[in-house]
C-alpha cells in the first residue's frame, strides 16, 4: 500500500507547478496559488503516509521524479513547452531512476 500512496502523491505533485503556472495571469491569480497550495499539502500527506514504510531517500527521489515526468509531460502537451531529444533523454533518464529505485528497494 506504500508505494501506491508513494505513486498518488508523485502525482498529485504534478499539480502544484500547475497552479503556479495558472497564478501567473492576473485573472486567475487566486485561484492558481490556492490549487498550488491544495495539491502541495495533498501531495505532502500522502509522501507522509509513504514514508511509513518506505525510506525516506527512496520515497523522496520517487516523489520527485513522478512529478517532474508528469510536470514535464502537462507542459508540453498543454503549456508548448520545448520537446527536444535533450530534455525528453534527461526525463527518460529520471523515469530510469525512479524504475531502478523501485526494483532496488
């Protein structure tokens, strides 16, 4: 049940940086930080509930890795972020990561 809680919350990390992208426009500035602050503290008491039994290192590089994966995937599909071969290897090589961290553990 730990890494499905691990998993939930690298996923909920994915809308945070949303939100402060959302916070950007000055129509929408509220409503950006408020869903930037809902998914952090969301995403924080579910890395919580993880790291009951999954180490600390372990879940952190996790959580970090789903999310910046995610957040990198939502920019360019929604945002027109940049997909170049450099940036798609190095976000490939952070999902290698979070796969050899969960074969590892």
């Amino acid at each position: 049940m730990a890494w499905m809680y691990l998993i939930i919350a690298g996923l909920l990390e994915i809308g945070w940086p949303i939100g402060l992208k959302i916070s950007q426009n000055p129509e929408t500035r509220w409503q950006g930080i408020v869903i930037a602050v809902a998914f952090l503290v969301a995403s924080g008491f579910m890395l919580w509930l993880a790291q009951k039994q999954i180490s600390m290192g372990t879940s952190y590089a996790v959580w970090t890795g789903i999310g910046a994966a995610g957040t990198f995937l939502v920019g360019i599909l929604f945002y027109n972020d940049a997909a170049t071969f450099g940036r798609i290897a190095g976000v490939l090589m952070i999902i290698s990561g979070v796969i050899t961290l969960k074969i590892s553990s």
